[in-house]
C-alpha cells in the first residue's frame, strides 16, 4: 500500500535590498508580493456656515505570486519593496482644501537583473474639498499603478484588475471604492457635508482606505467611513473616527496576507479634524476629517508592501 508524504515547507520573509537565494533543500518557491498602498488625503478647514468633504482614502495595492522551480533560479534574487504613501496634510489655513495623499511604491523582484515580479501600488487620495467630494485613490493593477487624485475625481483604476477610486457622492457611509478579486481596492471618497465612505475591498490584494468625515453648513461634523479587511470579501471593518475629531482605526496586521485598511477620521467644529487611519500591509491610509474654524485631520499612511517566500523542501 503506497504511503503519501506530506510537503515539508518554511516561509521566508524578505527585506528590501538584501538578495536571497534558496538553499540546497528546496526544490520551489512559492513568491507572495503586495505593492504599497496609497496615502489618504489630508481634511479641508472652512469657516461656519460652509460644507466641505474629508480626504478621499488612499487605493490599495495589487498582491501577486508565482511559483519558480529551484532549477529556474540562476542567481540572487533582489527584492525592494514599496512603501507605503505618505498621507496628505490637513489644511490650516481657512477655507482652503487639504493635502493629496501619495501613492505607494511598487514592490519588485529581480533575477540577473531583471524583474521577474512586480506588484504595483495604490493611488493617493485627494484632500478634501470646499463645497464638494473628494475622490479616493485607484487600486493597483496587476499592470500598472492605480491613480492618484487631487480633487472630486476618482481615481483611475491600476490596469487590469485595479478598483477604481470612490467618488464621494454618497450622502450615507456606503461603499465608495470599486471593489475587485485581485488588484487593489479602490480608496472611499471623501462626501460633501456627510459621513466619510467606506473603502473598495479585494479578495487577495490589499483594500482602500477610507473617506474621512465632512462638516454641513449648519455647523455638524461627521463620522469617517469604515475601513475593509482582505478576509471575506472585506466583510470585517476597522472603525471609522467618531465625531467630534476621533481618529480614525490604524489597518489591523493580516499573517500572510494583505491587511486591513485604514479608517476615515472624523469630522470637527472648532477643534482639529480626526486623522485617518494608517492602512496594514499593502492597503490604503484613511482619508483625514474636515474642520471647521480648526486644522484639517491629517491623511493616513498606507501601508507598506511585502514579498514572502514559500520554500518547498525536498
């Protein structure tokens, strides 16, 4: 009677810079790569009587793999790995908008160098707007970087596979970002006067932040949009920033995998608008929370990209 033996396997993670090669007991590798996440956008100030929008959230970037059999591997492998995009500024100054978001930085893979993987980030989110949304960062693709924007545009979706940023027009925390099975998920907008809205999710890449609050003209501040999680099709959530001026929840670390995104921060009456979120691996910052006769809430951080190896031993 044939006896089966199970697969023998470590898991290796990498540092960016530093080359790896397998060593002589494994006979595969299994690569997980995730680029970094875009930054969400930084809150408006306005003075009593105006509406303005929170930040837009930043895109979430695109996880890929690949396996390659250890006969393949012809010398080091030199990773770098993307960071994750700086949150924009709230505005300090009265009436104007806030600070777009950055993109992240792609993650890649070189053999003999050439890149034999790459894992694209997430679009920055824009900083909110005076009497109008503003549009969450695009999802990275799996062929290009999801876009950034500035202002109630969302932004572009990363090709083929990316979600598309979240507009802002939603006047109730819904999702705003496109949601996808692979790219990243596209950042929630940040709506005029409203609650922030919740960020596109994916099944394997890393989700958008979320939009953080507004400010409506009758002098009433808002709550951010929940983050998403990588589990479930983004079913899980981290929590938006309550009113008056809460931060919005950090991306809560996902073994493995990309993580949760960050929340949008709340909306403010004459004190600083909350801060968004800073997105777990790969996924996007919140977007920060408007105030009025106050500074805007600062735009989350997305978070950082990754490769981890899967060896298989002989």
């Amino acid at each position: 009677m044939p006896m089966w033996l199970e697969p023998r396997a470590r898991s290796v993670t990498l540092t960016g810079g530093v080359p790896y090669s397998p060593g002589p007991d494994v006979v595969a590798i299994r690569i997980i790569a995730g680029g970094g996440g875009g930054g969400g956008g930084g809150g408006a100030r306005t003075a009593a009587g105006s509406a303005s929008s929170g930040g837009g959230g930043g895109g979430g970037a695109a996880v890929v793999e690949r396996v390659i059999p250890a006969a393949e591997i012809t010398g080091p492998l030199t990773p770098t790995i993307g960071a994750g995009g700086n949150g924009g500024a709230g505005a300090t100054v009265g009436n104007t908008a806030g600070g777009a978001g950055a993109a992240g930085g792609n993650t890649t893979l070189l053999m003999g160098g050439v890149a034999i993987l790459t894992a694209f980030a997430g679009g920055g989110g824009a900083g909110g707007q005076l009497a109008g949304v503003s549009g969450g960062g695009g999802g990275g693709g799996f062929a290009g970087v999801g876009g950034s924007t500035a202002t109630g545009v969302a932004g572009t979706a990363g090709p083929s596979g990316g979600g598309i940023g979240g507009a802002g027009t939603q006047p109730s925390p819904v999702t705003s970002g496109g949601t996808n099975a692979g790219g990243g998920g596209g950042g929630g907008g940040g709506a005029n006067g409203a609650v922030g809205s919740i960020a596109g999710a994916s099944l394997s890449g890393g989700s958008g932040g979320a939009g953080g609050g507004g400010v409506s003209t009758a002098s009433t501040a808002f709550a951010g949009g929940t983050g998403r999680s990588p589990l479930a099709g983004g079913a899980l959530f981290s929590i938006g920033g309550t009113v008056p001026a809460g931060a919005g929840t950090a991306g809560a670390p996902v073994p493995g995998m990309a993580g949760f995104s960050g929340a949008g921060g709340g909306g403010a009456i004459g004190a600083v608008g909350g801060a968004g979120g800073a997105g777990g691996r790969s996924a996007g910052g919140g977007g920060g929370g408007s105030a009025e006769a106050a500074i805007g809430g600062a735009g989350g951080r997305g978070g950082d990209g990754f490769i981890t190896v899967i060896e298989l031993l002989a």
